[in-house]
C-alpha cells in the first residue's frame, strides 16, 4: 500500500491512510506500506488518481479509504467484519462524512502549519504553495488564533464525546470502522504536529488510547514528527 510520508520515511501521517491501516489490522491482514510524498503521483498514476492510499491486493487496485474498507469486507468476508451490517455500514459513511467535513476542518486550523514543517523540502514546497494559494493567507496566519480554535475543536468534538460517554465505542462494544474513520484524523494530528490537542481526562482522549493500544500498539508505536 501506498502511504504518505515526512521527510523521515518512517512518519506517516494521512489519516486516510491510517484508516486502510487500521481496517486492514482489524482483519487480520499482513501489508507491505511504500513511503509516497505528495510531489511523487507519478508513481501511482497507474492507479488512474492522485492521492493515497492506494491498496494493491494481487491484482486488484483500491484507491479511497472507503473502497479499501468495502473491499476487504466482499474479499474478506471470513475474517472479523468491519461493518456487520448495511446498518453499521450507513452508520459508519456519515462517521466519515462528519470527520470529513467537521473534525478535518477544524483540526487543520490547528496542525497545517506543523505539517509543511515535517516534509521534505520539496514536498514542503509544494505543500505550502498549494495551501496558501486554497486558503488565502500563510499557513501560520491561518493558525495564529491557536486558543479560538481549541475551542472551536471542543465544540466539533460534543457529539463524538456524549456519544463515546454512553457507548465506548462508535462500533459499540468493540470498535469497527466507523471508529477507524475518526481515529485516522486524531493520528494524523499526533504524528504531524506540535502539542497536545485534548485534555488526559477527555472522553475522546481516552477512546483515542484505546484505539492507540489496538493491533499490539499499532498506532503508538508509529514515530512522530515532533516527539512529545
């Protein structure tokens, strides 16, 4: 699988990379991860798109997080499922879209300027211009107002938090991939960025520990940018 990487090859940090990890950990699968940086598509353009990760099984490519998930609950049906419903299965897309299009935001407030600081020069580059050119301002403009946008995460987070209070987990009892879709995006912050983000005593801290322990530490093991 093709998987992002800082100037370190060894910090990977996508969260949507982190989601095809986790998922494929949950079902007991073995992966090869290929370091990729953002100024490399020209070695998955044959994957017909730009971005990762990018899953080859045999001869099968699956590119999205989501058709990673999908894919190997039709391919892998006799291992653990990470849906095991069409329920849990519309359950866990509007998880996603909610990371998507509220805790992604709101965390990049927060970490964009930490990130550019852990590529290389080249993807560095590359990454800063881009970003700036969409967002309109520096990078370090865009997260100046660091307290403003704690809060603004506290706020994003109530839903997650009174829901893991009452449930453990987004899969319930035990996680599955809905959990997966939120932990992506609280491990791209830890391995891509600069302080701490919730509180030790946070609901989601504490679900995000557990996820961190899952596969014998799969998530804590994986190196930092910036070591606490």
């Amino acid at each position: 699988m093709y998987d992002l990487a800082g100037a370190d090859s060894a910090v990977r940090f996508s969260p949507y990379c982190w989601r095809a990890k986790m998922a494929l950990a949950h079902k007991g699968l073995a992966v090869e991860t290929i370091p990729w940086r953002f100024t490399e598509k020209d070695s998955i353009a044959f994957s017909g798109q730009e971005r990762v990760p990018v899953l080859l099984d045999g001869e099968n490519t699956v590119t999205d997080s989501w058709n990673i998930a999908l894919y190997l609950d039709e391919t892998y049906g006799d291992r653990p499922a990470l849906f095991d419903s069409e329920a849990a299965r519309a359950a866990g897309f509007f998880i996603k879209r909610w990371a998507e299009l509220h805790l992604h935001p709101a965390l990049v407030r927060l970490i964009v300027a930490d990130i550019v600081d852990a590529l290389d020069p080249v993807d560095g580059t590359y990454f800063r211009e881009s970003r700036e050119a969409a967002l309109g301002m520096t990078l370090e403009d865009y997260c100046r107002a660091r307290d403003d946008n704690l809060k603004a995460l506290d706020v994003c987070l109530a839903p997650l938090r009174s829901s893991l209070k009452v449930t453990g987990f987004l899969g319930g009892l035990a996680p599955n991939c809905a959990d997966y879709m939120v932990f992506g995006a609280f491990q791209w912050a830890r391995c891509s960025s600069r302080g701490e983000l919730l509180r030790p005593d946070d609901p989601v801290a504490l679900w995000f520990g557990k996820l961190l322990a899952l596969f014998e530490g799969l998530g804590a093991e994986a190196p930092r940018a910036f070591p606490a």
